[in-house]
C-alpha cells in the first residue's frame, strides 16, 4: 500500500511526459468546477439566512401565542408566557389592512400595530435602518413608513399622511379616514417584507383598527429561535391551554419551505457538476495506463498483483481529487468571503461603463429582491460533505480504467518494449 502510494504520489507531481499532466489537469478541472459551487452554497446561505432573520426579527417574531378566550387581547397571557425559561422579550401586536393616502396617491398597506419597544430590541435594530426621520414613535398619531411605501405615495419625515380604514358598528363596515404624521422612513435590507409596511403603536391600532378585520398576537423572541421554537411551543401548548403558539416555520411555511426547497435544488445541481468534473478524472486514468504500460509491466514481472496495480491509479485518482478539492475549496471559500466588495466593485465598473453611453445605475443586487448585503454563512457540513463527494466521485470514476490496468499481462508488454 505504501508503494502504491508512492508511485501515485510520483505520477501526480511527475514530469509532464511521465504522464503527470494528465493528473493535474483533472485536479484543475476539479477545482475550477468546485469554485462556483462553494461560491455559490456562500451566497445561497447567506441569503437565506440573512432574509430568514430579518422575517424573524422584524416580521413575525419566533414564536406567536394567541389568545384564544379573549382574542383582542393578547397581552393579558403576556405574564405566563414571561415565565417560560428562554423567553427574550415579548410584545402585543395587532395587524390589519388599510389604504395610506399620501401627496402622490394612495397604495393599500399593511398595518402593524405594535409596542414601541418592539423595535428598540438589540435584535430589532440590528436589522432595522432609518433612511429619514426618527424610529420612536412619541404618541398615538405618529407612523413608520417602509420605503417603498413611502415613495409611492410620496410621504416624507414630518409630514402628515391620511390613513383609510373599516370601522365596523352594528355588523356595517364604516369608513374611517384618520391623520398620522410620518415620524420616520425605514427598511429593513429587504424590500420585499418591509414594502408595505405602516407602523404605528399598539395603542393606536386599538383605536383605528377594527377588532373584526385584524388579528392580535403576542410576538415572542426567545434564545436560539433556530434550535428551540420547537420546543418552546410544546411548552407553550402544555402550559398556557386553551391557548395556542406557533413556530416561525409554521407562521409561514410556503416561504421558508421554498428557501429550503431551492437550497435543495443548488445543492443538486453542485452534485451534477461535481459528476461532470469526475468524469475528467477517468479519462485521465485511462490516459495515465496508456503512457505508463511499461511501469506496469515491470512491477507485474517483479511480482506485483492485479489489486495492488489497479490500487496505484486508484490512489493516484484519490490524490488528484483531493488536491482539486483542496484547491477549489480554499479558492471558492476566499471569493465567497469577498463576495460583497466584488459585487460592489463589479457594479461600479459596469456602472462607470453605462454611463458613458448615457445608461443608468446599474445594481446586481436590486434591493427589491436580494438584500443589499449577503451576509457570510459557511456551512462547514456542507463543504466537508462537498470535498468527501468529490474525492468519492474521482475514486468510482477511476475504477474501470484502474482494473484494466491491473488486468494487462506483464509478458505482452514486454515483448512491446
């Protein structure tokens, strides 16, 4: 084993008329296929982690327990749930639907109707950015705008908008027109969720709001949201009976399901590469037995056997996939790091292009759709999963040839040279 190793290790590193090329030119192949791969399973993470996070710190909590004898009063079961161990920080919220009437039109939003404090949570303001204005609401008549909300209708910090709701009186749905002044103008990194966004205070969604067109929820945020919700709903299940708690995965299961559906797909899609890339390794093999008959020849007549013959190029096609693995890895892993300031880079040459020709800005990234910013998730499973299959794919690939070459007959070869 320890001479197989050897001359494998001689055939990989050896001249390139000694068959060395073949080798190294599949462990290129190798690498340069496993770049994009750990490139992309970065940038996936980071997506899906980065716009997961921002749901569940400023959209739908970790957790939501209603109250199911008292429905518009949530906060009533705050206590019980404050004293679950693990619990982070809790907040009544009601929501509902209305029309925001600004200077240049009017768009339907979505009303949230939180305690203020919601959005002073550490977590909270880490994903929250003011782009005008102020984010804490002094009194019951001021609102937080998101900022596509915001020019679309042409609100501004400081300035009033009108807000367009259903009152309902005696099972009639009334309209009812109410002035708010924009305290601020937030996003949250992600247009998407914060689009529509119309925030006001808990208090003042009791009074605009109507009980029978909104839905009233405690907010929980607990530690390890990503490990314990689980849990933390069970608990919640057994201890505040009748009423009932959810998970953020089940809050919105279509969303973070097709997150994990699409990582899923990527991840496959990086398997087939990696087969495409194996293939290479097998016609180097076969290539390596070629130019190499005469070694083969003389270790078969020194006594070698088929296995130990066929193990040389079984060892040589293990070694060149882990030199492409190892040299792809750290390459894709050094641009997925980068990833942001090559993007950036990348927009403002292409931008500095466009604009000789009169174009517009030009964003790889639209903000309406990605986050402004991925953030560097490196799932170390994955990656090492990644190089084991790659070397795994490079050792099958390789197996044919390498039997043939422990079949040849000493005696042909010898009479060739």
């Amino acid at each position: 084993m320890k001479a197989g190793f050897f001359i494998a290790f001689r055939y990989l590193l050896g001249r390139a008329g000694e068959g060395g090329r073949y080798l190294r030119g599949a462990a290129t192949g190798i690498a340069l296929s496993l770049v994009p791969i750990i490139v992309t399973l970065i940038v996936s993470d980071g997506m899906i982690r980065g716009i997961t996070d921002r749901h569940l710190e400023l959209g739908t909590g970790h957790i939501q327990v209603y109250n199911v004898i008292d429905p518009d009063s949530p906060e009533s079961i705050a206590p019980a749930v404050a004293e679950a161990q693990g619990v982070r920080g809790i907040w009544a919220e009601r929501r509902g639907l209305g029309i925001l009437i600004g200077e240049r039109g009017k768009i339907g939003a979505t009303l949230r109707a939180v305690e203020p404090s919601f959005w002073e949570d550490p977590e909270s303001r880490r994903y929250l950015t003011v782009l005008a204005g102020d984010s804490e609401l002094q009194s019951d008549r001021e609102v937080l705008l998101g900022e596509a909300l915001a020019e679309s209708i042409g609100a501004e910090a400081g300035k009033n908008v009108r807000l367009l709701t259903l009152s309902s009186e005696e099972d009639k749905n009334i309209p009812k027109i109410t002035l708010f002044k924009v305290r601020g103008i937030i996003s949250s990194g992600y247009r998407e969720l914060d689009a529509l966004w119309c925030i006001m205070t808990y208090e003042a969604g009791k009074t605009v709001l109507s009980p029978k067109n909104t839905t009233s929820s405690l907010l929980v945020k607990i530690n390890e949201p990503y490990k314990k919700a689980d849990e933390m709903v069970r608990l919640f299940d057994y201890t505040l009976s009748p009423h009932t708690a959810y998970t953020w995965q089940e809050l919105q299961p279509s969303l973070f399901g097709s997150y994990e559906y699409t990582r899923r797909l990527l991840l496959f899609i990086m398997a087939l590469i990696v087969l495409v890339a194996a293939v290479n390794v097998s016609s180097a093999t076969s290539m390596l037995v070629l130019e190499r008959q005469r070694d083969i020849g003389v270790l078969k007549a020194a006594g070698a056997s088929p296995g130990g013959t066929s193990r040389i190029f079984l060892w040589g096609s293990c070694l060149t996939g882990l030199t492409g693995a190892a040299a792809g890895i750290s390459a894709g892993l050094i641009i997925g790091n980068c990833i942001n300031p090559l993007i950036h880079g990348l927009e403002n040459i292409l931008g500095f292009f466009s604009g000789l020709f009169h174009g517009g800005e030009i964003k790889i990234l639209d903000p309406g759709f990605y986050l402004e910013t991925i953030p560097i998730i490196i799932d170390w499973t994955a990656v090492f999963f990644i190089a084991l299959f790659t070397v795994a794919c490079s050792v099958i690939a390789s197996w044919i040839p390498a039997r043939q070459a422990g079949k040849i007959k000493p005696i042909e070869i010898l009479r060739k040279y």
